[in-house]
C-alpha cells in the first residue's frame, strides 16, 4: 500500500509521521503544489490532504486510489459524491481538536471582551507610569455573569462553549443551522431572536449550503452594538466585505476571527483595512493546533488507514 502525504507542513514540523512506515510505503510533501497534485497521487492507494479539493480534476487519474483520509474534521473540500461514485472511501477524524478549539473560543472572547490589547499597551507605553492615581478605566469593560452567548452549531465543540459559558453566568442560546431538534441542556431559538438578544455569538458550524454568508450584513443589522461576534467554524460563514462594513460603523463592537475566506489571508480581502486589534483580532486558523491536539490528528490518521487495512471504514464521510 502506497500512502502519500500531500500537506504534510499543515500538521507541523513537530509532528512525527514515522509510524506510518508500519502500514506502507509512504510519500510526504511538506507543500499543496497545484501543478503537480495530481501527478503525485496517481499510483497511490491513500492520499492524507487537509486543504486540497478532491474532485474529478485531480483524483480521475488515480486509478489504484482506495481512500482518503483528511487530516480535520471538516470535509467540505471533497467531493464525496465523486468519490463515492469511485468506490473511494474518504474518512475524516472528529473530536480530537473539541478542548482546543473551546479553549481558543475564550482565549479570543476574553481577549477582546476584557480590552487586554488596550490596557497592555497603556502599560507598555509608559501612561500607566505617567498617570497621577490609582484609577484607570478609560477602556470600560463588563462582567460576562449575567450576559447572553448565542452559539451557532451544537456540535462537540458548541456544546462544549455553552457548558463553560454557563460556568461563566451566561444564559446560553443556540441556533441549529439543520433544524434537528436535539436534547439540549439550552434553549433552541430562531434565527432572529439568537441575533438581537446576544452579547457574544461564536460559530462553530461546518460550511455548507445552509451556513455560506449566514453571517451578513442583514445578521449583522439586527446584532446588537456591544455585541462580540467569533468565528471558530468556517471562513465562508461570515461575509468578510459585510464584517468590516459592520465593525467600521459600529453596528457591532468587535469580533474574533480564526478562520478566513481564503487561507492564508488574501491581500485584496477588505479585513486587512481593519488595523485596530480592540476591534478586529485574527488568528492564522490555529484554534485546533494545540501540539496534544495535533498529535491526536495524526495518531487518528494511522488508525483511520489501519482499519481501512482490516477491511474497516473508520470516521467514514458519507455522500
């Protein structure tokens, strides 16, 4: 068995892919290289890709092809209707990254919340030792006991915010993007009432054709202005143009992005405009890559490819 490894950078230097020597022959390339994609793949039995579109273009010259493994729980860059139709098996790895990604959702809130960049600075710049007293609040900041978290997507990770938002005193919200009635702890509400009730909103949904742009300049309208938007799900989720819009004319007070229309960020994308972090705070899509987190990702592959090899579909993604 031939497994190739075609990104092999997105999980880290760190990361030790020896093991993988127990199951095959195995390939790396540390880089996604376009013009040669498809060639690298052509006599090989599993491909792990993590941002590569795996449609027709690319797999119909890979005869021997039997499984993909995608190195995130995420699987909207493949085309598993293809795949299926190949008798390609593409299997995924979930809940590896769920304290990680939580852990970055408040690290950002708090951030941002609390007005840290603001009050680091004062002290850094030398005002704080310039001041004459005691008191020092020219950035007014709340208490998060007794506000309302809205959350989009009650998977894992979203239920996971609203246990620790509800140790925080939160009243907790949440939209379902599929409309499944679920037996939650917290309260299901619409659309609407999710927007205009809500001091912070995080995303933590999956891109499909249910979430593309969920987050616009109509949702942001009806969001109230000391509301704190984070987006620890998919770039397509938010309107990048609509955000800054919103942000730059306060219809909203701040928000926290970890995922991006494009990645890395493009630098036509209208977000780059934004250079005040009290406002807008980025991070390089780096809520799941905590070195434990990583390190399970990768230990989930070689099971994933293992069982394959044991006649076993493992985290399999159906069409």
């Amino acid at each position: 068995m031939k497994i190739v490894f075609m990104e092999a950078q997105s999980l880290g230097e760190d990361m030790d892919l020896s093991m993988f020597a127990q199951l095959g022959e195995v390939e790396i390339y540390e880089m996604d290289t376009p013009a040669d994609n498809a060639k690298r793949i052509q006599d090989a039995d599993v491909v792990v890709m993590n941002k590569i579109r795996m449609d027709e273009a690319i797999l119909k010259d890979a005869k021997r092809l039997k499984l993909i493994c995608v190195t995130a729980t995420g699987t909207d860059c493949v085309d598993v209707a293809y795949a299926a139709s190949r008798g390609i098996a593409v299997s995924n790895v979930v809940a590896y990254s769920t304290e990680s990604v939580v852990q970055h959702t408040f690290a950002m809130l708090f951030y941002l919340w609390e007005k840290s960049r603001f009050y680091d600075d004062y002290v850094k710049s030398g005002e704080y030792s310039r001041q004459k007293g005691f008191g020092c609040y020219p950035e007014k900041f709340h208490e998060l006991a007794g506000k309302t978290w809205g959350i989009i997507g009650m998977g894992n990770i979203g239920r996971r915010v609203a246990q620790i938002a509800s140790c925080f005193g939160c009243r907790v919200l949440y939209y379902s993007t599929t409309g499944v009635e679920r037996q939650e702890d917290f309260a299901r509400v619409e659309w609407d009432v999710l927007l205009q009730e809500s001091d912070v909103i995080s995303i933590h949904a999956p891109l499909n054709d249910a979430t593309r742009e969920l987050i616009n300049a109509e949702a942001l309208r009806q969001m109230k202005k000391t509301a704190v938007l984070l987006n620890l799900g998919r770039g397509g989720i938010v309107s990048d143009a609509d955000l800054v819009e919103a942000l730059e004319s306060g219809e909203i007070a701040a928000a926290g992005l970890d995922v991006l229309n494009g990645e890395p960020i493009w630098l036509d994308n209208p977000l780059n405009r934004i250079k005040d972090s009290q406002k807008l705070y980025i991070t390089p899509h780096i809520a799941w890559a905590t070195v434990e987190a990583r390190t399970r990702c990768v230990q989930e592959v070689f099971e994933n490819i293992r069982s394959y090899q044991n006649g076993i579909v493992r985290n399999a993604v159906k069409a």
